[in-house]
C-alpha cells in the first residue's frame, strides 16, 4: 500500500449550518466518496461539544473499517465479500426471482429497469465492484437527461416520449434495492447509493374525465375491444386494473337487480365486496366458466397504457390518461354526484379516508375554477 493514505475523513459545510462528513477514497486509479450520514452540529453548550466528539469517534472508527478492507484486497488477503459478481447477472436474478411474485407492473418496471441500465452501461460483465458512487450518480443523470421510454416489446425506445417523474423515481429505486440487497448479502461492503439523493415524486394530482368524455369514450373506436371494455369498466367501478385483469366469473354473483363482485385485493391482499351496475355488468359481456377470466387477455400495462393514449386523442379529449386514471374518474364522478366521501372511501376500497379525500380537493379546485368564471358585475 502507498504511504500516500488512501482514505481520509473529510467535512463539508451545509446550507443548514451542520458540517456532513464522508470518505475520501482512492484506489485502483479512482477517487470515490462515501457519505457517512453523520452530521456535526454548531457548537452552542457543552453537550453539543460532547455529541460532536462522539460523532467524530464514530467517523473515524468507520474509517479505520475502511482501510483495514482496503488493506486486505491490496495484498491480497481474504475478503468476505464478493464484489467480483457480475452486476448483470446478480440484477437479472433478481428480476426471475420476482416473476410471479409481484404484480405484473411492478414486475415490468424491473424489466424495464434492466433495459435502461444496459443502455446507460455497455459493458455486460461489469462487477460490484465497479458500481461506485459515481457511477450510480451517472445513471440518475442518463434517467433525467436522456431516457426515454420503450416500445411495448422493448426493442425500441419512443424517442419523443421521455420518462414521466415518477418512472425515473421507480427505475431509481429498483437500482436502490438491488444494491441494498447486495449490501446485505455481503456481495459489497459499502452501499454506493449512500448520499446521493432520489427523485423527488410527482404531486398528488389526480387525472380523471368528465362524465362527457367519457361518453365520448364510449363513442369512439379503440384498437383493442377488449382494453375499451377494461377501461370503462374502471370507470364505472373504481376498480385497479391489477384486480381487473385477474377477474374471473367465479368471483361474480348476482345479487337481486344488482350483480356483486367478491374478490381479494391484488394490491392490498383484503377481501372486498362491490356492487356493481348495470351498464358495468353488461361491459363484462356474456357469462363463462368458472375459472375463466372475465376479460380475457389484457397486454403488458405500457401497451395498455399507449393503446389508451391513442384511444383519447382519437376521441378529441386533450388530457394525458392511463389505465389507473379510470379509478381517478370513478372517484370524482361519485362525489360530484353527491356521494358521500365515507361511501366512496368503501367504494375504493381505501383503508384511510385521508386518500380518499385527495379526491375532494380535486373537487374543491373545479369548484374554485367556475366560481372564477363568473362575469364582473361591480
């Protein structure tokens, strides 16, 4: 090892007035940080001195961690970690291990997830060893500047359509729990995620259509009859597409002039019970076998959720929609036709009222709008 240390204790000043401490790392030609989540704090009282000093401690207890590990691979002493696995191979894994498991969206986001981290990084035998602070930074930046989404069999990207917020913050977090996962398999022996920030969420605005556009919906044609029918159903029940595409006709009863529907919550795992309508019953089309699934076939959620898109602006209705956002609908049409917020909470199936009363915001917001459309009259 060079007499040159390789790994210092360094503080940087924040904006809050508290001093950050990370290490400087050097080695193999490279320079890398880790920031060590330990902060010390302008010294006011004695007790503020003494917590600072207990900090530090810690700081360069950690430290002395780090060059002992250092020690070890450069003279080529044990290591109880593998950071020579192949990055690819470890993340692949992890997605087969998921299949089946998790929703099918969610599943698709790992799967996507993967086809975004094979662009950003050519090199398929890339180890975690190689996966530092920098590199995982340099993926946040590809996801923000230059990520797009794919097409619905992932062979190409949509060059005029890049990531929503919120699939940036999904793609993001897949990789945060790859790494946290090898971290606690003792693949890596420090989590290069430490200090660097995630994407901040979208805003809770809810996108929804009027009772007119969804009549207009209704009017048009959509490529696929089936997604059409899926969707509107949404609409009508308030029903998550994960709960939709899993129906089937031995979870439908009927139950006087109504027809209920049991079945448990894909998202939440509860059993629920739902009255439906009508015009909802006559969208699930004629009655099959038991086990058969009431809507057949639906595709992947990004071809549905495309096949949507088309669907809207080919009815003349300017407003970016989804799959998810038929749920959105169900919720705002009930209140405004004066249901209770209580009631529609149920409806939902929403263990809190508090989200259900995003909705009602929404409504409060219309409300605002046309009160605001009103002539001056002084």
């Amino acid at each position: 090892m060079n007499n040159k240390e390789s790994i210092k204790l360094r503080k940087r000043k924040l904006p809050t007035g508290n001093t950050t401490l990370y290490l400087d790392i050097y080695r193999n030609g490279k320079r890398e940080y880790e920031y060590l989540k330990l902060y010390l704090i302008p010294e006011k009282t004695r007790a503020d001195k003494e917590k600072n000093r207990e900090t530090l401690k810690l700081a360069e207890a950690i430290k002395a961690k780090r060059t002992v590990e250092l020690q070890n691979k450069e003279y080529g002493f044990k290591n109880d970690y593998a950071e020579e696995t192949k990055f690819f191979d470890y993340y692949r894994a992890m997605c087969e291990a998921r299949l089946g498991k998790d929703t099918r969206g969610n599943w698709g986001n790992w799967r996507s997830c993967l086809k975004h981290l094979e662009k950003y990084e050519s090199n398929q035998d890339i180890t975690f060893a190689d996966i530092t602070p920098k590199w995982v930074q340099g993926f946040k930046d590809y996801l923000e500047k230059e990520a797009c989404a794919w097409g619905c069999d992932f062979r190409e990207r949509i060059k005029d359509h890049p990531l929503s917020r919120n699939s940036k913050l999904s793609y993001f977090n897949k990789l945060r729990a790859c790494l946290n996962q090898a971290f606690e398999e003792r693949i890596i022996s420090r989590n290069p995620m430490i200090g660097i920030d995630n994407f901040k969420a979208e805003d809770g605005t809810r996108m929804y259509l009027t009772f007119e556009e969804v009549k207009l919906l209704v009017q048009t044609e959509c490529e696929y009859p089936n997604i059409k029918r899926a969707f509107l159903f949404s609409c009508l029940t308030g029903l998550r597409r994960s709960d939709i595409i899993k129906l089937t006709w031995g979870e439908v009863h009927k139950q006087g002039d109504y027809t209920r529907i049991i079945f448990k919550q894909k998202k939440t795992g509860g059993p629920e019970y739902l009255d439906i309508n009508n015009q909802a019953a006559e969208l699930m089309g004629e009655r099959k076998e038991n086990d058969d699934l009431v809507f057949g076939d639906i595709h992947s959620p990004s071809c549905t959720n495309n096949a949507i898109k088309r669907w809207v602006l080919r009815a003349g209705i300017m407003k970016d929609i989804t799959f998810h956002c038929g749920r959105h609908t169900f919720a705002v049409l009930m209140l405004d036709l004066g249901t209770d917020i209580y009631t529609v909470s149920k409806l939902l199936g929403h263990r809190e009222l508090s989200t259900t009363q995003i909705y009602a915001k929404v409504l409060d917001k219309n409300k605002q709008a046309a009160v605001s459309k009103i002539p001056d009259l002084l």
